[in-house]
C-alpha cells in the first residue's frame, strides 16, 4: 500500500504520440524564430541569385523568389513575423477576454449585461472585413497589427471564458468563498481559474491558429506586414507569379503556414491528460 | 423448482484509464426462483447495481462480464450475441431505474414510451397495448388512469413518474423485473405510495424481482430474500426475517445498527445565558420579482421563526419543496431574506451575507450537503483548509500548517491526505474536509444543509458521530437540515416541522417527543421500519393523506 499512495501523490500523465509530434512541429518554429538572424544563410534584402523563380539547388535549399533573393533565409525570418506577431496578439487577446468573461460571471448583473452587448456588437463585424478596414485606415506598422488582431479575437475568448466560468459560478464552493467575505479577484483566479484552465488554453491555441491565417491573409493582400519585412502570408502574395512554374518559392511558405496550424491543431487536440487512477 | 436466473462465479472487470484492469465483481453466485424477489444491498460501490444489469447481459463502458455465467430462462446472457440479447430485454427481463425523470423523454407522451416494448417486440396491436397500459395503472394506483398516459413527463410528479416507469418494464409480461434504487429520491411520504404499488402489481403479476437499494428498511418490505454485497463480493443471504432478527456476518450487522435510534446523549453545555444564539424572526424568503408589497413572487419561506440557545442544536425537517434549504440560505445571507430579522448572538445580521462584517460571516458557517461541489477540485486539501485560517486569522507558515494538521486530527482523517486533492478522496472523507473547513473559522454556529444524504448509512453514522465529539469539545451549535428524520434525532435538541413554507410545529423534549400537528405524525409514521410486516399494517388516514401527500 506504501507504493500505492506514494504514486496516487504524482499525478502521471498520458501524452499521445500525434501531440508530441505537434507540439515538436511547434518548437522546432519557435525555435527557429528566436535564432533567426543567427541561422539564416544569406541576408534577407540581398539579390543572390540571377535567375528568379530558381529551383531548388545545393546552394539554395528552397530556391530563389521572384526578385532572386533566397527563400530559405526569407522563410526563417517570415517566422519571427508570423509566430510573433501572432502570440503578441493571441496572448493580449485571451488574456484580456479571459479576465472580464469570468469578472463578468463573477459579478454578473449590469456589469455582464453591458459588457456582453459591447463585445457582441464587436464580434458581429466580419472579422476579415474589420481587419480590412482598420489595416486601411490606421495603416499597417506591427503595433498596428497586433493591437488590431488581439482587439479583432477578444470577444470570442470573452464569450468561451464566460460560458465557462458561468457553469463554475455556480458550484458551492464558489458559494462558500462568497460567504467567507471573499473579493472578486480571489474568486476569479483562486476558485475559477484553476478550474477552466484546461479549455481555456484549448482556445487559447484555437485562436492562435485563426489569427495566423488572418495575419497570413491580410499580408497576401498586402495590408499586413509591410516590405522590406516579410510574413508568411507575404511571401505567398510576393511570389504569387510563380505559380504556373510550379516555383517552390510560392509553395514552401504555404507549406509553413500550414504545418504550423496544424500543428497547434494537433497539440491542442492532443494535450497531455492527468491519469486519474486512484488506486494505482 | 428450476430457477428462473441461475449466476455461477461471476465475475467483472472495469479498465481504468492508466490501462490497469480491476475486478469490480469478484465471483459471484446467485439464484432466483420464479415469482422471488431478491434485494441486493450494500452501499455505494458494492457492486449492486452491476450485477443487477449484467442479469440483462449488460456491463456499463468500460466495464465487461470478463467470467462465469448468467442464466435466465435457460439461456446464458454471457454468451448471447447482441441482438439475441435485445430479444430478452424487455421481454423477459426489465428494468426500473434509480430516476425515471431523466428515464423519460420528455418530449414524448408517456403512454407513448410505455407501450413501445411492444411495438419493438412486435407483441400486440396499439390499441391492445394502451389497454394493457391502462391496466397497468390502474394496478399501480396512479390517479385518473385513462387519462394519465396522454401526459407529459413533466406533467406528473415524482412518484408518479417512477410507477409509471413500472408500468413501462411490466408491459411486456417479463419473467423478472430489476428495480434500481427507485425510491431512494422520493420523500418518504411519497415513497409508502410507491412501494405499496410495487409490492401490489408484483404480486399480481408473479414476476420475479430484484431490487436494488442501499436502504434495509424499505428492502425489508418488499423483498423475500436479501443479499448483503461490499466490495463485489457476497456477504451474507438469506431470508428477510432471518436477516433481520440474527444477522451472522458482522458488515450486515453494522449496517442493522445504524437503524438503531441513538439517544441524543444529555451531555448539553450548561447553558449559564439565556439570550439565544440565533433568532429568527418572521422570516420571508423566496425567488423572482419583487411583486408591489416588496416580497418576492415565488415565497419558499413564509414567515419562519426560531431561536437556538448556545449549544444546542435545531433540527429542520420537511420533504423536498418545503422550503428547508431555502431557510438555511436566507440564514446564512447567501439568498438575502425579503422580510424578516435575523440577530447572532444579541447583534443584528444583516440579511445579505455582502454585508455582513467578517466576524459575523466567520461566526456562522454554512456546510453544504455536496462534498463533491463544495471542495474545489482543483486544489489540494491543505489549500481548501488553509485559506478560511489565512483570511480569518491571518495564520501563516508553520503555525497555518500546524493548524491545518490539527483540523484533519479533529476530524480522524490522516496527514497524508494533505496534498491530495478532493478527486482522490472517498465520499465520507470528504464531507470531514468539508467540515474541517467550517471548523477552521472557529465558529458559533454551523448550519449544516443535508450533509448526511449523500452518503452511506454507516459512513453517515461516523460523520454524526463526529459532529456530536465536536459539539462537547468546542461548544458549537448546529442547526441541522434535512430529510431524514433518523437522523435529526440522532442529533438535535429541538426539532422543526416544515411544509409548504410554513413552520408547522416545533417539537421539544421539554414538552413531548410525540407530533401533534397532523403532517408531522405523517411524516413520522411514514419513515420506514426494519419490521417486515410495517408496511402492510401501516393504516394512513386517507384524509390526511389526500391533504399532504402529492406523489
């Protein structure tokens, strides 16, 4: 019996070989991100090659783009843009929508009926067209954009985070904290949080994915990140020419964008799961 | 005879989700004769409701019939294919479940879902089939027989709702009838109808039964023979009186001693004042709109009030509806009251708990009936008892530590549950750490809102226990909801009445033991004995019960 509570104290964990394979998808990009004006082979701005379109060849792994730059070194430095841009605004955006959907089940009254309609009201702007419009307006510099992406998926994260916390608020012991004199931010991230956790990065990575592909969209259309910087999406709108030569230079970056949401898809469809075994 | 089922060794196994396999049912045997009706007792997690569905050849997910067999009427479950199986159910073997409410669609009429055994089994024409129906509730003694079925579920009651679910499992004329604990969440004064009506249409009928439950007293009723089970394995059979009178097996005979009525012990704290701890006066509670006179629409406590002296404790009584909890929640602040004056201890409450200072919030406690929904899950039992020492003490460090291993001492559960989390305790370790954590604020007066409903009776006996030790040893006062009359007796100096809202008496060893109002003599007389004969000799006055009862 010694062995037995001794293990039930470590909570032990089932991670799915489909997740790792995400979740190393995910890290090899962020990894290659954060190195990558160590790893990247040439310099992004320079004309190397004299053909443009140029196949894939032992100097240039991935081929040149249709000015003749190399694509390799303008992919590694596309990540920095695409994942940066991309969490900056998926962390501000649960992040702020997780905090005022649970104050507003907490609090509840006017307080949620107010702040729901608001979010409502913004949330039934399409988000591409509002992307649009804004990108158009303001311009597009990268504070810009994040701001923009993180004020554009708020509402979402506000609506799961309260649709989670509502189903919380009205556990007991969430009555038992209200009678012990608790505050609301006690309440909202002693007793609720902990609980909705698990769903709430579930959404949180969700969400990373839907910003990507709007970051990547709006860069196709030239409204997202500006040259002489590139995102992924750019690259794509860049070196849409290519197409009917079959140029790795369009079909690399689409490739990227792709194994990353589908990376993140997999990790989060995948994460690891507490065995709840007592008597292990 | 043959008997009808015939269990040899059987055994189940259930996959946890580390992958590891656990025999759950560990070689069990098991006969019933035709027209017998056998009761599998035990209490919560002993298997009894496992082995009544594998009689219908089925194991619940994840869980399989990995040995032995199971015969019925000549044929094995076990080795039955699927769709041979679907031929026996309902046919020859049914089923009632513990909550015919979640058992019925509710957006079909019921005599729709009565009848459509036979329509699956291609038994009878329609119309026949609503004939039948009809006699069938007749039989059960459910009013307006004819018009009953044409019903929604929603449109008839509890107790209603759970003879007809009998109904529907007696359509087909099976040979066996499997009742799963289908009295245990109706009120007693309901629960007499029901089990009269079982008891009634089964000896009409000439099924066999089995009925599954965790109460020995209403098993006494109605079964011929009973089998005590824990832990997957078979304690003790034979048959009711003998159970009953000489119980061999000393788990049978813990489980009979928790019927036996416990003396509330005399050992009351000398009461030297004589201003109460809590009045209560002229209390109205409720829900919805404000109506124009200021009280609410719904009113679930209509002018309640009561007064407790230091250390001693207050039972409130009633059937579910009545308004208890209601109370219970107005005291505690946590429904403000919308009329009515509350006083702890000489100083004024006010009704919201939003307003109360924190002396007063620490003062009162409140435990909740749940352990499940009251220990957040997702912290560890140090972290649930060591908050209410952080906020109402300020205790720190070793001294918090030191306390909170005090606490766990004082409600006999080890230190090395300190770090586990809810999850990874059994139902009765919880409701101490849910204890525990009211003691924590070292309060006056803990209301305790049907803490013992959701557990065993014997595991429910030790928290009662528990609760008078603290009693003598802190001079705490408790005002105990609930149900049960057993065990409001066990414990309480004073004993509320409720019904419809309404305090009807106040009963008082100073005055007599003995109810004088009319409902709390049927509720009285309604809480089922371990004599085999009370059900048929009880005599209900029709009046009375016509007045009270609306199951």
């Amino acid at each position: 019996m010694t062995t037995s509570t001794a293990l039930s104290r470590r909570p032990s964990y089932r991670f799915s070989w489909v997740g790792m394979i995400g979740l190393s998808i995910i890290l090899f990009w962020a990894l290659v991100a954060l190195l990558a004006p160590h790893i990247v082979p040439y310099p992004v701005g320079e004309i190397i090659d004299e053909d443009y379109f140029g196949p894939m060849s032992g100097k240039l792994l991935l081929g040149s783009d249709y000015l003749g730059r190399d694509m390799l070194s303008r992919i590694i430095m596309g990540a920095r843009y695409t994942v940066g841009i991309s969490l900056a605004a998926v962390c501000l955006a649960c992040f702020s929508g997780a905090a005022l959907g649970m104050a507003a089940a907490v609090i509840g009254g006017w307080f949620d009926t107010v702040l729901s309609r608001l979010l409502d009201a913004l949330n039934s702007i399409p988000s591409k067209l509002s992307g649009l419009v804004i990108a158009a307006a303001v311009g597009s510099s990268l504070g810009v954009l994040v701001v923009m992406l993180a004020v554009i998926y708020t509402p979402g994260a506000y609506r799961f985070a309260r649709s989670l916390a509502v189903n919380v608020n009205t556990m007991d012991y969430i009555t038992v904290a209200r009678t012990r004199g608790e505050g609301i931010s006690y309440i909202v991230f002693s007793e609720i949080l902990p609980n909705i956790i698990g769903p709430l990065l579930a959404d949180f990575g969700i969400r990373f994915v839907f910003i990507v592909l709007l970051l990547s969209g709006l860069s196709f259309l030239g409204l997202g990140v500006q040259p002489p910087y590139a995102d992924w999406g750019a690259l794509v709108h860049e070196n849409i020419g290519g197409l009917p030569f079959g140029a790795p230079a369009v079909i690399v970056p689409s490739l990227a964008i792709a194994s990353l949401t589908i990376s993140v898809n997999l990790l989060i469809d995948n994460l690891p799961k507490k065995i709840r075994d007592r008597s292990a | 005879m043959e008997n009808l089922v015939e269990i040899r060794n059987l055994k189940v196994e259930a996959t946890t989700d580390a992958g590891r396999r656990l025999e759950i049912i560990k070689g069990i045997d098991l006969d019933i004769a035709p027209g017998e009706i056998v009761a599998l007792i035990g209490e919560s997690g002993s298997g009894k409701t496992t082995i009544a569905l594998t009689i219908m050849g089925y194991a619940r997910p994840g869980c399989r019939i990995s040995g032995g067999s199971i015969t019925v009427a000549g044929k094995n479950m076990v080795a039955l294919g699927e769709r041979q199986r679907a031929q026996v159910r309902g046919l020859e073997v049914s089923y009632v479940p513990q909550s015919a409410a979640a058992a019925f669609n509710p957006s079909k009429r019921i005599i729709d879902q009565v009848v459509e055994v036979t329509r699956i089994h291609r038994l009878m024409p329609l119309a026949q089939a609503r004939e039948k129906a009809i006699s069938l509730f007749r039989a059960l003694s459910l009013p307006d027989p004819e018009g009953i079925g044409y019903r929604y579920p929603h449109q008839v009651s509890g107790g209603q709702l759970q003879r007809l679910a009998a109904a529907m499992a007696l359509i087909a004329d099976p040979k066996l009838v499997i009742f799963d604990e289908p009295t245990t969440a109706l009120d007693v004064t309901t629960q007499i109808e029901v089990l009269r009506a079982f008891k009634a249409v089964m000896k009409k009928s000439g099924s066999a039964g089995v009925y599954v439950s965790h109460d020995l007293a209403v098993v006494a009723q109605i079964a011929d023979r009973i089998v005590v089970l824990r832990g997957g394995e078979v304690q003790e059979v034979g048959n009711t009186a003998d159970i009953l009178s000489n119980a061999r097996h000393p788990y049978t005979r813990e489980l009979l001693s928790a019927f036996e009525p416990k003396a509330r012990g005399a050992s009351v704290v000398a009461v030297a004042e004589s201003r109460p701890l809590l009045q209560v006066s002229g209390l109205i509670a409720g829900y919805g709109p404000t109506q124009a006179d200021g009280l609410p629409l719904v009113r679930a406590v209509q002018e309640a009030s009561l007064s407790l002296e230091r250390g001693r404790n207050l039972g409130i009584i009633g059937e579910s509806g009545c308004g208890k909890s209601t109370l219970a929640r107005s005291i505690a602040g946590i429904l403000p009251a919308s009329a009515g004056k509350l006083t702890l201890d000489g100083r004024e409450l006010a009704r919201s708990a939003r307003q109360r200072s924190r002396e007063q919030l620490r003062e009162l406690q409140i435990v909740f009936q749940h352990a499940d929904t009251s220990l957040n899950p997702a912290k560890s039992i140090e972290e649930i008892l060591g908050r209410p020492l952080k906020f109402y003490h300020g205790m720190k460090g070793k001294a918090r530590d030191a306390r909170i291993d005090e606490l766990l001492d004082m409600v006999r559960l080890p230190k090395s549950l300190r770090s586990r989390t809810p999850a990874e305790l059994s139902g009765g370790q919880k409701q101490r750490v849910n204890f525990a954590r009211a003691l924590a604020a070292e309060p006056k007066l803990i209301v305790c809102d049907e803490i013992t409903s959701a557990l065993d009776t014997v595991v429910a006996a030790a928290v009662i226990d528990l609760l008078k030790e603290m009693q003598r040893e802190l001079a705490l006062s408790y005002i105990f909801i609930s149900h049960d009359l057993s065990v409001v007796e066990a414990i309480c100096d004073e004993i509320v009445v409720m019904y419809n809202g309404r305090k009807v008496e106040e009963i008082t060893p100073a005055r007599s033991k003995v109810p004088q109002h009319p409902y709390s003599q049927l509720l009285f007389s309604s809480v089922p004995k371990l004599d085999p004969g009370w059900l048929d000799s009880l005599e209900r006055d029709p009046e009375l019960v016509k007045t009270y009862v609306h199951g």
